[in-house]
C-alpha cells in the first residue's frame, strides 16, 4: 500500500526493455547516440515543435534548474508560486545554478493568478539598480496540490509574464498526467498558449530517472549545453537515458502510464468519501489527494504498513479522534486491490 509519491513506484517494462535492448554494442557518448536522435525526432512531433532544441537530464531538480539559469540572469529574480517545488523541494537549488537570482513569491497558494503575477511583476521596478531585475515566470503543471491550470488559465499568464519582457518556463514532473486529464495537446498546454521552456517528466511516470527539457526557441540551445556540461549533468553514456525516454515516448505510453495513475487516484479519493470522518481537501484532478482522516485511523494504516506523507501529527501522541492531514500518490502500477485493502483497514 504504497501511496507516499509517484517516485515510489517501479519502472514500466517498456522502459526496462527499452535500456536492456540498447544495453549492447556501442554508441557515441554525451548525447550523440542514434537513440537521441529518435527521442530528439519524437519529442518534436509530440509538441508539434519541429525547431524545438531538447535535452535529456536524469532528475527532475537538474531539468528545472538549468533551464531556469538558461532563461534567468543573476540580478534577476523568477516568479512562482509559494508552493512551486522550486520553492518548497530544491533546497535553493534554483538561487545556486542560476548564480543567486532570488525567487518571487505569487499568491498565496499553489496556483498563480494574472492578477496575482501583474502585482508581483509590477512591484520590482524595472531599471532600478538597487532591486531584481524582473526574470522569468515558473509554472507548476499538475501542480504541488494536484491542480491543473487550463489552456486559457496558462495562455493569459504568459500573456501578462511576455508584456513584461518575462520568459516562462513550466516544470511539468508531472505532465503526463495534466495532459492525460485535460483532454488537450502537449502543443496546446506549452508554446501554443505561450510558454517558452519545459521540463518534461519522466521519472514519476514509468522511468527509471530521466527529464527532458524543451525549449520551443532553440536560440537557448547552446546556453543550456554549456550550463548542462559546466552543471555537471552531462552524461558520458547517455544512451541509457535516451533508451528510457525512447521507451516511454513509444506507442503513446507516456499517456498511458498518466491516464493509469489519474484513474487510480480517483479510485482512491471516491474510496476515501465513504471512510468516517474523512474529508478530501482538494479536487482530485490528477493522481494527487489530499485528506484528513482521524489519528487512530492513521496509526491503523500506518501499523498495517500502509506508506504516505502525513503533513501535521505526531502520529503517536494526541487524542484518537484528531483529524491528521495527509497526501496520498497513485502511481501507474497502482491497482484496484492495492486500493481496496487501504480502505479496508481505514474502515476498521
């Protein structure tokens, strides 16, 4: 009963063929191998995007944070939301690569609105040398709380991020699943509706550890082979990275894997509005939800071996009836009797 992240969960075994069929002879290294040619090829048809420059990294922090320093200057500050991972997972990994560019806070939640990012954007005056300079805008899709932002949602942020000369990047670890849930185009999600680089995941859909990064300009591309070397995320057998990416581009199975783990999560979250005195604190638009449930039914779980993020507690100590808020991942290996003996042991 493992619903503690995406990350938890195995690899596809397309994937695992995938490198064990490329796990012979030789091939150029640094990412001159014939397989990143065919990645390179596939990632452009999938966005539509035939000039788009792409990479391949092995973590999602590495995809982020180079691409931010790509499209950041050091005197610049970028804009995200106060709970972006770059904000709340990178352990400032986003102020070292891109040389101490701060980060700007927006709102007050997972989402950004153009209101929010006029204000925030307004509020550091452009060509004051004593403050940040303005940098780019860094979108979350799904987000940290399992939110979508719609095709308009995004085109209307970039629309105010580019009337201020501010590039936009999106960390998209998770978009697979945002895309699989919207209904819509990978093209339509990102360049389309104005956004100028992506992270794009794969570790927590099926992979064993790779990210692309895309940027839809490819005048970025050479910046972003310097920082990736000098950042030392340049692979020398980057063929076992390429054959990851290749396996989970295939036949649409990058769609199938976040279709799988959506499914399972809405599996979970309609289990859970049945549990006592459980209340779901989000809408349940991806694999992500999030739950108090009371502390005794926590000790229950957690004693039954049941794996999740428990957000406030402790676990152990307080009255029984206490409700604990808690976040519960499906991955795409999440099946229904996986799910049924969690709800099982939380009803007692």
């Amino acid at each position: 009963m493992y619903f503690a992240s995406d990350n938890t969960g195995p690899a596809h075994p397309a994937v695992m063929q995938a490198l064990q069929d490329a796990n012979s002879g030789y091939q150029p290294s640094y990412g001159a191998d014939t397989l990143m040619e065919e990645v390179r090829a596939q990632l452009r048809d999938i966005f539509e995007a035939p000039e788009a420059a792409v990479y391949l990294v092995a973590t999602g922090t590495a995809a982020n944070v180079l691409a931010l320093a790509t499209l950041t200057r050091p005197w610049e500050t970028i804009f995200c939301a106060p709970r972006a991972h770059i904000q709340m997972d990178e352990c400032n990994a986003p102020e070292f690569y891109c040389g101490g560019a701060k980060l700007t806070l927006v709102g007050q939640e997972d989402k950004i609105t153009p209101a929010a990012l006029e204000r925030a954007i307004t509020g550091w005056v452009k060509g004051d040398v004593h403050t940040s300079q303005r940098g780019p805008l860094s979108l979350t899709q799904a987000t940290e709380w399992g939110q979508l932002y719609s095709v308009d949602e995004i085109s209307a942020l970039c629309a105010v991020a580019h009337a201020h000369d501010c590039p936009v990047h999106m960390d998209g670890a998770r978009f697979g699943n945002a895309v699989a849930a919207l209904g819509c185009t990978p093209a339509e999600l990102t360049w389309r509706a104005g956004v100028d680089a992506l992270s794009f995941g794969g570790t927590k859909n099926g992979c064993l550890g790779v990210e692309a990064v895309i940027f839809f300009d490819p005048r970025h591309a050479w910046e972003f082979e310097l920082r990736r070397k000098r950042g030392a995320h340049l692979f020398s057998k980057h063929r076992y990275l390429s054959a990851q990416m290749k396996g989970y581009l295939a036949d649409g199975l990058w769609l199938q894997t976040a279709a799988a783990a959506n499914t399972a999560g809405a599996k979970l979250a309609d289990g859970m509005r049945g549990l006592p005195d459980c209340r779901i604190l989000n809408e349940v638009e991806v694999n992500m939800i999030f739950a108090t449930l009371p502390r005794a039914t926590h000790q229950r779980l957690h004693a039954a071996g049941a794996a999740y993020s428990l957000h406030d507690g402790p676990l152990d100590e307080g009255p029984a009836d206490a409700p604990l808020t808690a976040r519960f991942v499906c991955d795409w290996s999440c099946d229904e009797g996986m799910i049924a003996r969690f709800l099982d042991i939380a009803r007692g």
